[in-house]
C-alpha cells in the first residue's frame, strides 16, 4: 500500500481552505494535512492537524511536503528553514522570486538542505509551452494583465488611480515585471511565473489595467521566439478573495497528485 503523502501548510486562508477541502476529497491522491503553521497560536485549521504558530514544533512534524500558502512576507520568514530542514517546498507567491538574493538563498538551502523549491504551474496557461521555447530562443515576452479595481487595491498612495476606474479601463502600470510584482505583490504571480519560465524579470513586459467591465482576473499572454508565436489568454474566477483565482488551489491539488501519480504530463 502507497505511503500516504503527510503534508504541511503555511497559513489557512482562502487558499488554504480550498486546498485542504481538495485533499480530504482525494482530489490529491494519498494525502492528508499533518501540520499547519500559523501566525497566531489561536487560529483554526483543518480537522485533525497540528495547528501551531512554533516553526520548530511544525517542523517535527514528518512532512513530506510543506506549501506556502499565506504571500511572499512568510516565503520570507520560513522559506529557507523549510528548506534546510530538507522538507520540499512548493511556493505560490512566485512573485517573491522576482528578489535575486532570497531566490539566491533558498536555492543554496535547498542544496544544503537536499530539500527542492517547487512552483506549481496548473494555474498558469501555456507555461510549459514558455519553458519549452525557453530552450530554443526567446524574443520577447509580454503579458496584459485586466483585474476589477477591487482586486488591485494595495492599501497606499498608489489606490487613487482606482477612483478613475469606476467608468472605464485605466492603465496602472506597464514596464518590466520585475518593478509590477513589488507593486503588486498579491496580483502579479501570473507574470512572475512567466518570467521565470521565459526570459526573465527585467526583460518580460507587462501591463496591468484596473477595469470595471471585467469580473474575471484575465491575462493575455503573448510570446515570440525561434519556435514561434504564442497567445493565451487565461480568464480566472475569483475567490472571495478578489486577488486570487479559484484555479491556484486547483493548481496546487494538482500539483501534489502528480508528486505521486504513476502517470502524469511532465513540462
């Protein structure tokens, strides 16, 4: 009989939620939440897991696989003890990868570690497709990225532009993706995982527009290169929490099956 997979979470917000409603129905395969780390000691957490805000009583827990729910700031508090402990980590605040030296320094704890960075792709369209041009040759990488004004607000200065937005489009931001997921951190994970994929960072562009004709987080991906052309456009359904998709859990239910599928699609 299959071991089953013991797995950890970190934080239990909406996504963590979804994804633990996926693994009790068996979306995941042989799977159940062991542990879950939290920022207080008195938060809830899914039926018959340690709930903990102690990172060292967390990682006493015989995790097989621990995944970051909870934004970029806790990929930066637990990212790399995770990974020095050899836990495999999948991340989906890809975005906090944009920062070379923590990307730096979880790659070196990882190797130190023996544990693995993993970065589900599920949600994102066409990603494979990227990483496979990769290899031959990329010209050029650009995404449009179209978000209901709620869904952008960031709690600063920058928010008074969403005023504009109450009868048509308007345009936040356009350059590299690099500067978009600082300014954006919990929207731009879409672009930072293309970036990755593709050509990078600096040389990815973007272009990211607060408008209230659209309902869904909508991304048009478009790239050119020694094998081709490439257009997708994604179109997700948001959670209750406007600045994330339903299909970022999907992707992480998905991503944790294929750990242990006797078959599956490899990028």
């Amino acid at each position: 009989m299959a071991h089953t997979m013991q797995l950890g979470l970190i934080g239990y917000g909406t996504s963590g939620r979804q994804v633990a409603r996926g693994i009790a129905d068996g979306k995941a395969g042989e799977a159940r939440i062991s542990a879950v780390l939290v920022r207080r000691a008195d938060a809830e957490g899914p039926s018959g897991a340690l709930v903990t805000a102690d990172r060292d009583r967390f990682l006493a827990e015989p995790l097989d696989l621990v995944i970051e729910l909870a934004g970029q700031e806790a990929v930066r508090q637990h990212g790399e003890a995770m990974l020095r402990a050899g836990r495999d980590l999948m991340i989906i605040s890809i975005g906090v990868l944009s920062d070379d030296a923590l990307f730096g320094r979880l790659r070196d704890a990882a190797i130190a570690g023996g544990g693995r960075l993993l970065l589900p792709s599920g949600a994102i369209g066409s990603l494979d497709a990227i990483s496979s041009a990769a290899i031959g040759g990329l010209d050029e990488v650009t995404i449009t990225t179209r978000k209901p004004p709620d869904a952008l607000a960031t709690g600063t200065d920058r928010d008074a532009a969403l005023g504009e937005a109450e009868s048509q489009p308007v345009l936040l931001y356009e350059g590299a993706t690099r500067d978009a997921v600082r300014l954006f951190p919990a929207n731009v994970n879409v672009a930072a995982a293309v970036s990755l994929a593709g050509i990078g960072f600096d040389r990815t562009q973007i272009r990211i527009f607060a408008d209230p004709a659209v309902t869904r987080n909508t991304h048009e991906i478009h790239a050119k290169g020694w094998f081709g052309e490439l257009r997708f456009t994604i179109m997700n359904v948001p959670t209750e929490n406007p600045k994330t998709g339903r299909i970022t859990a999907l992707s992480v239910i998905k991503a944790i099956r294929n750990l242990r599928a006797p078959v599956a699609l490899v990028g």
